[in-house]
C-alpha cells in the first residue's frame, strides 16, 4: 500500500476539510469491497472532495507528491477499475448535483457523483427522457457510468453511454481543469476530446461533471414472448424491427432456467408464460403514444405467429405487469448465487452469428467441464450476452472453480473466432486487461499507451486498469 507522507496528509486534510477526507477503518472498508464480494483492494486514505476546484488542487497535490489515485463512483464495477489496490481513493459521491437541464436544447449539466436515477428523475421532471437503464441505477453514478461506457437495456435504439454525452468537466492528471461541457450537437473543432475519456475508466482523469442528451419522453409497449431456438430468436428480432424500425428500444434473450433460477429465489415470482421451451424473450416498443407502440408491437408479433418464430405472447397491459416482466430480467445476475460457482462473462458478437456462438462456446466448454451448466442472457438487439457457465451448488464433486481460467480462455478465445469483444459493457479493468493485450492488434494497444503516457507521465490516475504501460 502506497506510504503517505505526513506533509502530503497534512495538505490533503486542509485543502479537503473534515468532511471532505477519511481513514477511519469503516469508511475505507466500504470503498474496497465492491458489492459483488469477488474480490478486495485496500486504501490508505479517502477522498470525498466536493468541488471540481478542491478535486483539482487534490489532483496537483497527488502530482507533487507521487501519489497514485483511483477514482471511484458507485463503486458498482465488475471488472475491477474503481476498487483501489493501494492507491488512495477519491470518491466522487459528494459532487451530485443537476447543475442545469435545458429542456429545448434537450441536455442536463450534472456532476459525476449524482446516481443515474437522479439524472432520470430530473429529466422526467422537465417531461424528457433519460434513456440509459440499468439494475444499479440507484447507485452506480454519472462519472462511473460514463468511465466505462455503460450499456444497459436501451442500447439497441439510444446507444451506450459515450453515445449519451455531449460534454464533459475533467480533472487532467496535472491538476488542469477541462470544461467541455458544451451542449452543442455540432461541434468540428478538431479531436473530439470527450469522447478519449468515455471508457477510459479513469486512466487520463477524472470526470467531474457531464452535459447529457436527453429525449422526447415515449410509452412503451412490452412483450413476453417464448421461442424454440436462438436462430428463431435473431430472426424475430429482423421481423420486429422491420415492423417497428427504430422505435424497437429493447430486445432481451432470457433462458427458461434463468426464469426458474430467479422463481426460486424471489418470493412471489412467476413465470409470465409457462412453457417447456427453453428460450423467453422480453421486447418493448416505445412511441409517443402507448397505443400506438401497442398496435405496432401487435402486429409484430402476429406475423411473427405466422412465421413459426413464435410459440406465445403476453403483450403487458399496465405498466406494473411490464415492470414485473423487468423485474425477473433484471434479478438473473443476483439470482445466480443459488449455484456454488458462477463464472460470469460480458461479451459480444454480431447478432447474425449469436446461435453458432452459443452452440459452439457451449461445446467447448463442455469438453474442459462435463457437468458445466449455462445461464445465457442479456440484450441480444445489440449483440451483447452475459454468459455464465456454472456449477450447481449441491454437487457432488465441484470441479469448476479450478477451471477458471482454462474456461475464460475458451469463452474468450471462441468470441474472437466469431469476430465478437470479450468486453461488450461493463469494461476492461484490472481483470480482462492482460487478456486484451493478448488478443488486442498491437497497433492499438502501442497508441493506447501513447495516449496514457502523454496525458499522465507519473501514471498516477489508476494505474494498471485498462492498459499496461
């Protein structure tokens, strides 16, 4: 753990105020335990300034002393990037304010710390949207968020989060303030800087405030639907959009036993529509009038019937059924701990190829585990699934935990056969960072290290996330 010196402290404590720092054993425990438990760091010191101007002078201060940062948000990650391995930490959590939402201009100035409901909220109450959703919405933050280009459930009409941004505030690794914050959608003035820091989770600096895109509001339409087979699933997918076009916002892939996985786990859940079939999918169609969206999605999925592409529909007739549809999506990666192990992956590949992928990943990690099991899910409208190879917690001899890595080495080996990413949107961390550096073109990984080298000569701001240098 890095050793601080009493005149580095003595500065810190100063320039943060009594609440604006911590050492106390509780406060650093909470920031380097992330939620899921995988794994822990540890932190000499907490910071929690409540300025872009006090993160500014800390930033200096960590220059001039040689002191290595790791920026932390929600601290909701799930490759390692925001939990601090010796470094001290500098919560953003205090700086959590809409600065500004202009609704004609459709964009909201708010700062890092502030949680994505809080950016939701605001636009509902200027009767805008707020597109970007996901399972940690209340905690996982706007600074964290746009760190490691988030994706969640919308990504298929709004995009992912670098899409969402039209400015940033940044903290340089000098100490250097960049107001970026600019509103403008048209903007040719050279690099377009903002986007070097979306996905860069805090390597080049740290992001203090952002100006948002924000959109119409709409109302949604959403459907359960059961399939036979994952080629009958992208092809639903083709027919749906070819109905709706762009209004299709969601298109979710969901195996029966993550439904049974998720019943047994939750009280009071069910199953919208019972079936032997292995596959569910949960669609939404959104529009600026529901019955609208409604008739649109009807008559999607009336030809999808005549197609063969599906067995049976539940179109959601009120919002609360369409939020009990989500629910069961939204708890499969919680619901997972009812087996003894879980070796989770977030990968991507072109959506025509995602039934060969799953067929031939499936194989070959059965041929390395023969009892494996899979929990395949996720936002199969953008080539995104959360692949999950497990092992019952009752078995009898559990093999899979010591079969990590040869099994991580397949998935990701077997992604890039199919020309996919072994990172799709929770990032590339401290975990997936070797990997990628084993698989990246080496022209690409010697730029990414110029840029590092050039932003930040120390290597204070997280140092070995994302890239080695």
């Amino acid at each position: 753990m890095t050793q601080l010196s009493p005149d580095f402290l003595s500065a810190a404590k100063s320039l943060l105020g009594p609440k604006g720092w911590s050492t106390e054993a509780e406060d650093l425990e909470k920031v380097v335990s992330p939620w899921r438990g995988t794994y822990k760091g540890e932190t000499p010191f907490l910071a929690r300034p409540a300025t872009t101007v006090e993160t500014a002078e800390l930033v200096k201060l960590c220059n001039q002393h040689g002191v290595a940062i790791t920026p932390q948000g929600g601290n909701t990650g799930l490759v390692d990037a925001g939990t601090p391995h010796g470094e001290i930490c500098i919560s953003m959590q205090r700086m959590n304010a809409v600065r500004s939402l202009d609704a004609f201009n459709n964009s909201m100035v708010i700062e890092a710390g502030a949680p994505l409901v809080t950016a939701q909220q605001a636009a509902e109450d200027a009767k805008r949207l707020f597109p970007l959703s996901l399972g940690s919405e209340g905690t996982a933050t706007i600074g964290g968020l746009i760190s490691t280009n988030a994706g969640g459930v919308a990504v298929l009409r709004y995009g992912m989060m670098r899409d969402l941004i039209l400015g940033l505030e940044v903290v340089l690794p000098t100490g250097e303030i960049w107001n970026g914050l600019s509103g403008l959608r048209k903007n040719n003035t050279g690099y377009d800087l903002k986007q070097l820091f979306a996905g860069a989770e805090g390597t080049l600096g740290i992001i203090t405030a952002a100006t948002l895109k924000l959109f119409p509001q709409v109302q949604r339409a959403s459907a359960w639907v059961t399939c036979a087979s994952t080629d009958d699933i992208v092809k639903l997918l083709a027919l749906v959009r070819d109905h709706a076009g762009d209004t299709v916002t969601s298109f979710e892939i969901i195996p029966a036993n993550a439904v049974a996985m998720v019943q047994a786990d939750v009280p009071d859940t069910r199953d919208p529509l019972p079936s032997d079939l292995p596959w569910r999918v949960l669609m939404e169609v959104s529009m600026s009038r529901e019955d609208h969206a409604r008739d649109v999605l009807e008559g999607a999925l009336a030809s999808a019937y005549e197609s063969n592409l599906v067995a049976d529909a539940v179109i959601a007739e009120s919002v609360a059924q369409a939020d009990s549809f989500w629910h069961i999506r939204e708890t499969i990666p919680l619901s997972k701990r009812a087996y003894g192990t879980a070796l989770n992956q977030d990968i991507s590949v072109p959506i025509s190829r995602i039934p060969d992928f799953i067929k031939a990943c499936n194989q070959a990690v059965l041929e390395q585990v023969p009892t494996a099991e899979f929990v395949i899910f996720g936002h199969v409208g953008d080539g995104n699934l959360h692949y999950s190879v497990c092992e019952p917690g009752n078995a009898a001899q559990p093999v899979l935990r010591g079969q990590d890595a040869a099994v991580f080495r397949i998935i990701y080996d077997q992604v890039m056969s199919f020309d996919g990413s072994i990172s799709a949107e929770h990032g590339v961390g401290r975990l997936k960072r070797d990997e990628l550096e084993r698989i990246r073109p080496k022209a690409a990984t010697e730029t990414m290290r110029a840029i590092k080298r050039a932003l930040d000569p120390a290597n204070i701001m997280n140092p070995g996330r994302v890239i080695n240098t």
